[in-house]
C-alpha cells in the first residue's frame, strides 16, 4: 500500500508516526512512503482498517497534512480514505 503527501515536509514525520505504531514503512520518494500490509484476505482487510485510523489520527495531529492511500488490492478503500485538510 502506498501513501501520497500533498507535502513532502511530512514524509519523514508521517514514517516516524507510523513506525512508532508497529507499522513498517519505506520512504519511497519525497511525498510517498510505502506501507508493508498484507495484500489479501482477512489479514490485509485488517491491516487497511487500521491504517485508516492511524491516518484519521494523523489528521488530527496534522490537519493540513494531506495524504491520499494508494491501494492497489483494494482500490474502492483507496478513493474512502484519502484524508486531506478540512
């Protein structure tokens, strides 16, 4: 799964957050940081779940911090949880 920031400044920051969670995470560009979730079954329902709360989270944390979620094995969650500033 893939995470886009509208900014790069946050990358890092948004890496750090999600590591701190358990989460493993590769910054894979200036604005995009790939996040290591299974990619079928239960277990990668499970994952995307909690990755969109640790990103509503992130939201509060950083309001104006926009991250869109790049999901290529469930691409209908991918469009519902892009999270962006108010």
């Amino acid at each position: 799964m893939q995470l886009r920031l509208g900014e790069p400044i946050y990358t890092e920051r948004l890496a750090s957050f999600l590591e701190s969670l358990g989460q493993a995470t590769i910054v894979s560009g200036p604005n995009e940081i790939e996040l290591l979730v299974p990619d079928e079954g239960r277990p990668g329902e499970m994952a995307r779940r909690e990755t969109a709360i640790y990103l509503r989270v992130w939201g509060v944390l950083y309001p104006d911090a926009d991250v869109s979620v790049i999901d290529e094995a469930a691409p209908e969650l991918s469009r519902a949880q892009a999270v962006s500033a108010g």
